[in-house]
C-alpha cells in the first residue's frame, strides 16, 4: 500500500552534505529506498485538510452525532467541512 510522505521534509533532511563522502558522486538505489523508507508518513485526511469526526468542533462524542451535518457519524469519519477543536 502507498504511503504519503513530506516531500519538501525530506529533502531538507537529506542535507547532501553530511549524506555522502565529499568524494562520491551519487547515491545507490538501496540508499534512496532505505530514505525513503525511514521518513515518516503523513496522515492523508490532515494533508486534505480535513479532519477525523473526533478532532472536529461538531463532534458531540457522547451521541456519535456530528452538529454540522445533523446525523450520526463514527468517529473515525472525516470531511473537509470539518473545523478542528481549539485544544485548551
């Protein structure tokens, strides 16, 4: 299954410089898989900017109901109408 990552992240964190030795000129396939591999994933529903029906400020956790569409949801529904809870 695909993951998404932070494209512009990891390319900040790949800083050739301290990568490589100063003599060599680029990387094998195995290094830029194993990079790759170890950023970390991006939660596709944030990077929508949307958001779980659990973190939306129309969530009313005790009845499963999201205000803002006036019907029942899961908690783990998302929608880009969602609006994030101001945590305090």
């Amino acid at each position: 299954m695909a993951r998404l990552i932070d494209a512009d992240d990891f390319l900040k964190w790949l800083d050739v410089g301290h990568l490589r030795n100063p003599g060599e000129v680029c990387f094998c396939e195995a290094d830029v898989a194993h990079m790759i591999k170890s950023r970390a994933t991006i939660d596709p529903v944030h990077a929508a900017g949307a958001c779980y029906c659990r973190e939306c400020k129309h969530w009313q956790e005790h009845y499963d109901y999201c205000k803002e569409f006036a019907e029942e949801r899961n908690q783990g529904d998302f929608c880009s109408r969602g609006q994030r809870r101001e945590e305090n």
